[in-house]
C-alpha cells in the first residue's frame, strides 16, 4: 500500500469523507482570480482576505519543502430527521447546528498531521479555515487527482 493510499485510509479512519491529495505548487488561474477579487473590493470587511498573497497562492510560501496538498471533507448532514426544519422554527444552516467544524475538522486534522510526522518524519500541517491558502482550489486540483469517497449518503447537498 503507498503513503497515498494510508493517508486516505486514516483519514477516512478521523471520519473525512473525501480525501484527494495534489502536489504542491503555484495556482496562478485562482491566484489571479483572487487579485481581481480583491481589486474589486469584493473582501468588504474581511481585509485579512488582502493579506499574505504570495502565500495564499503557493503553499510552499506556509510550509517551505511542502511537496504535497491534502484536501479534506467532511459532510455536516445529520441525517434526514434531524434535518427536518419544525414548524415555527427558524431555518439555520445544517453546519451551523452542531459543534463549530472549525473544532471538529481541526481536532481531526490535526490528528492527521500528527500520524503523518510519525509515520513519516516529515512536518505536516494542519488547517480549517485559518491559513492564507486557496481551499477551494486545492480541494478542486486534489479532487480530480483521487478524491475517493467514503459511503456518501443520498441528499447530501
């Protein structure tokens, strides 16, 4: 079994859905569509958005020697009943329901990187919305590298 192929399979273990790995490296077509993004005012008022470009763009400028990307989901659906909107109640976003996926993905990965470095030697780091990178196109690049899925569910959305 390759490293790729066992840092799927623990993932899947932490309770990850998707997991696809990509190399490391420049992502020029989302770092442009950033800079316009960002000349166009479009960050309103999270001006952190404008800082650290270089690093949002390659992630090598966070981890120097960085040589690969894991991207990571993880689906919030909590199953059709719990879903289920009661009469008279307000309508709030299923990710929003339970515990803070800031925590819940971040305890994860980080037990992730943490097997990594083990199994490995090698630094591993971890993030769930807290570092100047481009998740969207990462997860986008790695998914289309081998994103594998875990049992997902119908009406997942």
């Amino acid at each position: 079994m390759t490293l790729a192929d066992r840092v799927k399979e623990r993932a899947r273990e932490l309770g990850f859905d998707l997991v696809g790995i990509a190399a490391a490296g420049p992502r020029p077509r989302d770092g442009a569509r950033l800079q316009a993004w960002l000349a166009e005012d479009k960050h309103a008022g999270m001006a952190w958005m404008a800082h650290h470009r270089e690093k949002r763009m390659d992630p090598r400028e966070l981890l120097p020697g960085c040589k690969s990307v894991i991207a990571l989901a993880a689906s919030y659906w909590p199953g059709e009943e719990e879903a289920r909107i009661p009469d008279g109640r307000a309508r709030v976003a299923l990710y929003a329901r339970g515990r803070d996926y800031h925590k819940v993905l971040g305890d994860a990965a980080r037990a992730l990187a943490a097997w990594i470095t083990e199994e490995t030697g090698l630094h591993a780091r971890a993030a769930v919305d807290t570092l100047p990178i481009l998740e969207r196109s990462w997860a986008e690049v790695a998914g289309r590298r081998g994103a594998r899925p875990a049992g997902v569910a119908p009406g997942r959305g």
